[in-house]
C-alpha cells in the first residue's frame, strides 16, 4: 500500500457492450485467455470491471485508491471521454483497436486493412462477381479499415463498389441475420459474403441456406477473427484469423512496460487467410 502498487490489472468491459463476456462473445474470451497468461507470467492479477457509470467516476473508485495499477480496454466503442478521463488522471491504460485520432495512448491491433483485402481478393480469385460487406459497426475504425482493404481489392479487380452491397451490424450473430437477409433482399443475385466476424458468417450461411440457396456453390462466405466456432462450425469457415491469444498476452505485456517505463506502443499484429469449406 505503501508504495501504491496493486500488482492488478482492470480488464473494463464497456457499458454499451454489458455483455460481453457473455453468452456468444467468442472473440471475447479468447482474448481474455492470453490477457490472463500474460498478466500470469509477469506476476500479475487480473480484475474485471464494469464501465457502468456515465460520468466515469469509476476510474477513481480503482485507480486513485490503488486497487490497481492500470487498464485494459476491450471495447469496438472506446468512447473519447473515458479516453480522455484516463489521460486526465495520468492512469496508464492499452486499448485494443485502432487508436483515435489525436490521441497517443498504448494500442494493439490487427492488421485490418490487409484483412480485408486478403478475404475480397481470394473471392475475386475464385471468380465471384457480387461481392458483399457485412461490417461491424460502421463508427469503429477498424471495421472502416476492413472496408477500405476491401474496396482496395475490388479497385484492384477494375470492380467498383455497389452501395447495396454494404451493410453493417454489431459483430453478433443478430446482426449477422438481419444483414444477410437485407443483402438477398437488395442484391438477389450477389454470390459471395465477406463478413466482419465469425459469428456474422455463421449468421450469414444459415439465412443463405433457409433461403434455397448453397454455400459455397451460390455464394460464397469469408468471415473474420477465425474464433473457435469457424472450425467446428457444420460449415467449416473460411476466415481471417487474428492471432487472438497473441493480442491478448501483447496487452498485458505492453501495459506492464507503459507502467514502468512510460513508453507508449502502438502494435499491429499479422492476419492471414485460413481456407476452410465456405468460401
């Protein structure tokens, strides 16, 4: 106490995402996991928060009382005022995502923009011609940069994007439902899906098939993060895969090192395609 050193770390879920280590945040727990072994190796404990108050009075509650020594933030949404809250009370904290502009804070990210090109150019490679975006939410910057790989590759291709081939949802499989069937409805003769998540893929494929249609032989599906559904999915899926433990263990890792040398890293970790039988 003496030296206000917890040897704990917050992990913050956000209060617009309540759920997410609940029910089907698949990326979510795995994730987790590596943040857990890092912390382990470097002699650290992991605590879970709620980010509940608007005003984000509970910085002060953990951090100016020592019961840790800083945070993680896991939130597609990290909102400007809790950024700019932790930055007011010098609290060291990474985030992982894209950093928001004009901020310099601690980050880790996957690489979004060659993502999305690798999933558009193997569907061009295999001769799709309507190529459709399911995207995450269309404020977070990755899912903008995920896009911009994907309008890369069709620009590439000599193709163009159609606006009636991008919608977006919440990375949920919900979401994932209500897209694709917006999708059949505004474009019935697309034939291939690259979808911002797993778990909207898997969405995506079970409204493509109660509609009459095959996957891959009528459309085609990619999705994204390569969690441990897309393996064992009926329908092994083709995706993208963010080395997800990697990430998690890059946040511990990089935090410890901010708090103890005031360094601030910005990472970028690899993706690669993984080819399974959707796509």
């Amino acid at each position: 106490l003496s030296l206000r050193q917890s040897r704990t770390i917050a992990l913050v879920t956000p209060d617009c995402e309540p759920d997410f280590f609940a029910g089907e945040s698949l990326f979510g727990y795995e994730i987790l996991g590596g943040i857990g072994s890092g912390l382990r190796a470097l002699g650290y404990d992991l605590l879970l928060i709620h980010a509940s108050s608007p005003d984000n009075a509970w910085v002060n509650a953990y951090f100016d009382s020592a019961r840790v020594d800083g945070f993680i933030l896991l939130s597609a949404h990290t909102s400007q005022s809790l950024v700019k809250k932790l930055l007011a009370q010098n609290a060291p904290f990474i985030a992982w995502g894209m950093p928001l502009p004009n901020f310099r804070y601690c980050t880790v990210t996957g690489d979004n923009i060659t993502g999305g090109t690798l999933a558009t150019e193997h569907l061009l490679q295999t001769g799709r011609q309507q190529i459709a975006f399911i995207g995450g939410p269309q404020d977070d910057l990755s899912v903008q940069h995920r896009f911009r790989g994907y309008a890369n590759a069709l620009q590439a291709a000599r193709r163009s994007v159609v606006p009636h081939n991008v919608v977006y949802g919440d990375y949920s499989h919900a979401s994932g439902i209500v897209a694709m069937q917006r999708l059949l409805e505004q474009s019935p003769t697309l034939d291939a899906v690259f979808a911002n998540s797993d778990l909207m893929a898997v969405a995506a494929i079970k409204v493509i098939e109660t509609s009459g249609k095959r996957v891959p032989e009528d459309i085609a599906v990619v999705g994204y993060d390569d969690v441990s559904i897309a393996m064992y999915n009926s329908l092994p899926l083709t995706t993208i895969r963010q080395n997800i433990a990697l990430a998690g263990q890059l946040l511990a890792q990089n935090l410890i090192q901010h708090i103890q040398t005031g360094v601030i890293i910005n990472v970028t970790t690899p993706v690669e395609l993984v080819l399974r039988q959707s796509a």
